[in-house]
C-alpha cells in the first residue's frame, strides 16, 4: 500500500463547493441543530467512501443558514476526496465564514471502518485544548 503523503493531507481542504446561502436572522437567545445522518465523502488514500452523520449546532446572531443550500453544499462531498476529520473541519469553516454565529460546534460520528468508529468535533470559537496525561 501507498504511503500517507502531504497530497493525502490537503485533499478536498481546498476544493470549491457550492456557496452556503443565509437568511437574516429574527430572533435572539436560541440554538439551532441540523443533523445530516447520510453524510458520504472519500477517503483520499484508499478511494473507499466513509459514511456518518454530520451535526450542526450553533448560536445564530445577524444569519440563519438556508438548508437547500446546505444540502446542496453537504452533497458535494459526496465525490470529494478528504479525510473525515479535514471534512469536519472545514464544514466548521465555511458555516462560520456564511453566518458568522455566535457559537458553531459540528461532530462528524463516523461508520466504523477496520473494526474502528470515530468521532469528530470542531468548534467555533475554539474550544481550549484537551490536557496530555
């Protein structure tokens, strides 16, 4: 098998997806969850595609985010070649760069593969880093 390169790493960091479309906000003081349980990308390595869930909550303030684009933005991952914790992280990004929320938190629950489950998350603003035992 192949070895990990630095292409492995950056795959799908990069690529343009549909744009994430918003709508302005009428309310305060309240969160939003949006789960998206049929979530499918590709592993950049092997070309074998992962399955999970992403969920999305967050804090709006001035923007709500507009679903049919999310969907629309959410399959085009789909074909994308991108390690799964690369994807969560850049959901995190592109949600926060279209609605600038208050808080923003995404968890990627991923299909075990190998014998082995993962679970994701990346926050917004960034949550302190877990301690070294």
């Amino acid at each position: 098998m192949k070895k990990y390169t630095d292409k492995h790493a950056h795959s799908g960091i990069d690529t343009v997806l549909p744009k994430l479309e918003c709508f302005k906000n009428q309310f305060k003081n309240y969160e939003i969850t949006v789960s998206i349980p049929e979530f499918t990308s590709v592993c950049p390595r092997t070309g074998l595609p992962d399955f999970g869930t992403i969920t999305i909550r967050y804090i709006p303030d001035k923007r709500c985010m507009e679903l049919k684009s999310l969907k629309m933005y959410i399959h085009a991952y789909r074909n994308l070649g991108i390690f799964y914790e690369n994807a969560v992280n850049r959901i995190l990004r592109d949600f926060v760069r279209a609605s600038k929320p208050i808080q923003a938190v995404v968890t990627g629950e991923f299909n075990a593969r190998g014998g082995m489950k993962s679970v994701v998350e990346a926050s917004y603003p960034p949550k302190t880093r877990l301690k070294k035992s």
